[in-house]
C-alpha cells in the first residue's frame, strides 16, 4: 500500500498461502491456498475490481511465469515504476533429484534400485526387497518415518509384520504422487503387495515415481553391453546398484533417472508403482514374468513409447496423466517434460533418442528431443 501511494503499479502472482484476498495491488492472480502443482485454480478481479476463481490448464509453474511476462510486457503502465512480486509455487517441493544427489554425497554412490536379500532370507517368495525409494527418506524431509521403518536392519517382510509400523508405511506419500493421477493411496494388484511373516499380503503405497531401468524390458542385473537393454539393465538403477559420475559416462544431464509412471491406462490399469519395497517372484528375486510382478513396481523402460496404448508391456514403460508426455528428473537433478513423440526405435540395441536418455554409458550422442 506504501508502494501504491508512492506512485507505483503493485502486482502479485503466484503462491499466495493466505486466505485473504490480496489488498494494496494492483493486480493480483494468485493460487488458492498451497495451490497444485498441474492445473490450478487461481483467485484474480475481475473487471469490476471482484474477487473471481479462475481456472486453468497446464503446469503452475509455467502459467504463473507466463502471467508474470505478460502483466510485464502487456498490462502495466510502462511510464511508472513498479513492484511485481513473482512467487513459484515448484520450489516448495522436495524434488527426488536433489535427494539422489545428497544420497550420494553422504554415500558415495546413487542409492541402489532394489537390495537382493534372496541369499540371506530362507522363505523369499512374495516377500519384500527393499527399493531405492526407502533409502532416500532423510533427504526429502522422512526422517522420522525412515527411522521407524529403519530399512535395511530387518527385512522388509519383517518390517511390516509390526501393526504400526505398516500403518505408516501405508500412508500416502505426496512426495511421491503426481497431483493429476487418479489413482488409490494403497496398490490394489497382488504383484505389488509385500507378504509379511504371517504370509499375509500387504499393500503398499501408490507412487508416481519409478527409477529409470533399461532402455528395454526391466531387469534386476547390470548388462554387460550398456548399448543393449534386451539382456540386461542399461540404465541407472538396478539390482543391488551402486552407480556413480564415473559409471555415468553419458554424463548427469543426459540421463534420466526419475519418471511417472500413471495408475489408470484406459482400457487398463498401469498400478503405477508401489512404494519402499517390491515383491519376490518365485524366490528369483523381483524379477517381472507375467508384468504384473516384481520390478514393475519400482523400474521404469521403453519397450513402448512414453505413454503407451495400454498392454502387459505397457506397465514397463513412463506414462502420465499429463497430455503429450510425461516428467523426468535427470541425473544432474533437472526436470524436463518430455514428448510421447520423442524418437524410440524398438529393437535389440540402443539407436534412439528415448534409449539413448535411459542408457547411462552407450556413448552416443543424445540430440534434440
């Protein structure tokens, strides 16, 4: 209000995280309380200085930046001075990038896909694995739940015969949830429930989030020949993976490490993924065989295209709710929207752009996508 009476043009655009309507602006447009990250409704005047709800299409981030650039360039008074506070809402969220990356600092290496316990647990069937999005809590801000399931001191199996322990492993983690997907708190297909030491199955938590397995089909071991995905992992994370820079040798900002994958595929259902651990098939470990099993749960690949007609292979690949594509966090925690369309080539070797993104060393240039 000060600013006003001194002369100058007041705007406000973004997060606002109070439940007044802005006063001392000029104009406003401003999510309503924490605001979500796709699609969101905005409170602005309309022409007759009234408080009016507006809603929009796309990803806040994006929209609250192009509402700033216009009210700039387009609607201000360009012969005054002016305030313009511009408030990201993207910022405020615990990105799985950043927590790889101090993961690393603290041990040395990208946190493993999943821990292979199958020569250390007699009865391993249907039991549970721990995966890498347990091992990341402390550094999205879990603490407190990581230190309760303390994973890796006792089996996953174990860890959730205790009654309240498992109800805090089965609460939904926003961390891990695409605001847009429609889908349930806890996974409904018995592939990706974890058995417990009465052998009783119980259903994890629904996530979003898979890490980045092959350019292929998913599978637990490291390839031998990183340019081949059809016999083995070629991308960040797999069974018992210790990745670092120097395994790398694409270099972080051409490999993708996160992905969505979506709940519901019409006429199907994806599962999405499911959280802290993925189930033993066979006592082989979480190695998919019907893709309803295992490492779906956990891996993403592109033995389709990014958001596929729906299949049984269909469940391997990133998909999303988002229209054209889907998020990925690449290695050197940056986040990029990218195509359906991006060029993939399904065959037996890496020789396309989606491949060449997953494969962490095929030495091959990545180029526009």
């Amino acid at each position: 209000k000060l600013l006003q009476q001194a002369g100058y043009q007041t705007a406000v655009i973004g997060k606002w995280h109070l439940e007044s309507t802005p006063q001392g602006y000029d104009y406003y447009d401003v999510l309503k309380g924490q605001g979500p990250y796709y699609n969101p409704p905005m409170l602005t005047a309309d022409e007759h200085g009234q408080p009016v709800t507006r809603e929009h299409t796309g990803y806040t981030t994006e929209i609250i930046g192009d509402k700033a650039i216009s009210w700039l360039e387009k609607s201000r008074d360009k012969e005054k001075p002016f305030m313009l506070m511009f408030q990201h809402k993207a910022p405020h969220r615990n990105w799985m990038g950043l927590a790889m990356h101090n993961y690393r600092d603290v041990h040395k290496v990208f946190p493993s896909g999943y821990i292979d316990v199958r020569n250390t647990r007699p009865a391993i069937d249907n039991e549970g694995h721990w995966a890498w999005s347990a091992f990341i809590l402390p550094f999205i801000e879990q603490g407190n739940l990581y230190n309760l399931m303390q994973p890796g001191k006792d089996f996953a199996s174990a860890t959730i015969s205790n009654p309240a322990i498992l109800a805090a492993m089965q609460q939904n983690q926003g961390s891990f949830r695409c605001p847009s997907d429609d889908g349930p708190t806890l996974s409904t297909i018995i592939g990706q429930k974890i058995a417990d030491n009465n052998g009783k199955d119980q259903a994890m938590a629904v996530s979003n989030y898979v890490v980045s397995n092959s350019n292929g089909l998913l599978y637990g071991p490291r390839a031998t020949n990183l340019a081949d995905g059809y016999r083995a992992a070629t991308g960040a994370f797999w069974r018992d993976s210790d990745l670092t820079f120097g395994k790398m040798t694409d270099g972080s900002s051409s490999t993708v490490f996160v992905g969505e994958k979506t709940y519901t595929n019409s006429p199907g259902t994806n599962y999405a993924g499911s959280l802290w651990a993925a189930r033993d098939f066979n006592t082989r470990g979480p190695e998919q065989a019907s893709g309803f099993q295992g490492l779906v749960a956990i891996f993403g690949g592109a033995p389709e295209p990014i958001n596929p007609i729906y299949s049984v292979r269909s469940r391997q690949c990133f998909s999303s709710k988002h229209p054209g594509g889907a998020q990925f966090v690449f290695g050197d925690g940056s986040v990029h929207f990218v195509s359906e369309n991006i060029d993939l080539v399904v065959d037996t070797v890496i020789n396309s752009t989606l491949e060449r993104l997953i494969g962490t060393s095929d030495g091959q240039v990545v180029g526009e996508y």
